[in-house]
C-alpha cells in the first residue's frame, strides 16, 4: 500500500513538472486538430451507408442458408384471438404427430387473394427430430405457439385462419 502510494505521488509531482504537456504528441486531446468544413458529397448510394448490403451469399465468412424442415402440424385444436392495446395476441394450440415436437410457429400465408378477402391465414409448423420417438397419448403431443399483431396489421382483417395438416380453424371478428 505504501509503494503504490508513493509511486503514484512521484509520477503525480514529475508530470506535473512538464508544463508542456498540453502542446505534447502524447496528449491525446491533441491528435485531432480543429474542425474546418468540408464539401458535402453524397450520392444516392450513400444515401442507406448504415444499411447493411444484401450480399449473395458467396463471402468468406457468409453462411449457407437453414433448411427449413418444419411441417404443418397434425390437428388444430384451439384458435384464440385476444384482443391487446396494441392489436391482438393469436394464439393456436394443437397436436402433434409424434412426441418431441420442437420449434412451433405459426408462419404467415402471404397473397393478394387473401388480402382482398381480409383473410389473415397462418400455417402452425414444428420441427421433428431425426431420431423415431413414440407417438404416446394426445396430451403429450400438445403444442401451443402465439404471435402478436399490431393494430396496422389488422386493419381490414375480418377473420384469422390457422392452418393444419388435416383441418384449419377460423375466427371471425363480430
């Protein structure tokens, strides 16, 4: 403790002795001079320069794209639609194949038609394993997924669908 104090008040008291610390290179308030203006040269493409570019995939470091394995699921048997401040919680339950189910989603059914019709239609997806699991009883294969929807989103939504392997659920707004 003695040593550190007494090193620090020596270097302390010999820096302080450089009165011309403030004019020095070592001074790192220094490495930069003053600001002058310069012209303003900005093209349309620099316009989104925080954006990152869409690259092909062909980069050093870029990853191959994920395969998507995933399924519609085998029965839907629940479809909610809760209303929030913000929109609506949907909210879909149903039953698996198999036992091990993982990676539920509810992915959206995007086309023109649908939007004309003001359809919002999702597909409940899982992932399998690639090892056999048993099918075991239907409450083991339960599996629930919700998504939230903004307000923007629903405008002109008058039902919401969800789809399944062997049936689909709609829920009409009243």
């Amino acid at each position: 403790m003695h040593k550190s104090l007494t090193v620090l008040l020596l270097s302390a008291t010999v820096l302080s002795a450089c009165n011309s610390w403030s004019n020095s290179r070592a001074n790192p308030s220094n490495w930069f001079g003053s600001s002058t203006p310069a012209p303003s040269e900005v093209s349309a493409s620099d316009a989104d320069a925080l954006v990152p570019r869409q690259n092909n995939g062909k980069g050093l470091l870029a990853r191959p794209e994920i395969e998507d394995n995933s399924v519609p699921i085998a029965v839907i048997n629940e479809l909610r639609v809760d209303p929030t401040p913000s929109g609506a919680i949907i909210y879909a339950a149903g039953t698996a194949i198999r036992q091990g189910a993982y990676n539920a989603q509810l992915a959206r059914v995007r086309s023109e038609e649908l939007t004309k019709n003001g359809i919002l239609e999702y597909t409940f997806r899982v992932d399998y394993p690639d090892y056999a699991t048993v099918q075991g009883n239907e409450r083991s294969r339960m599996v629930s997924e919700a998504v939230n929807v903004s307000a923007q989103e629903l405008e002109g939504i008058r039902m919401v669908r969800v789809k399944g392997q062997q049936n689909a659920l709609e829920s009409r707004r009243r």
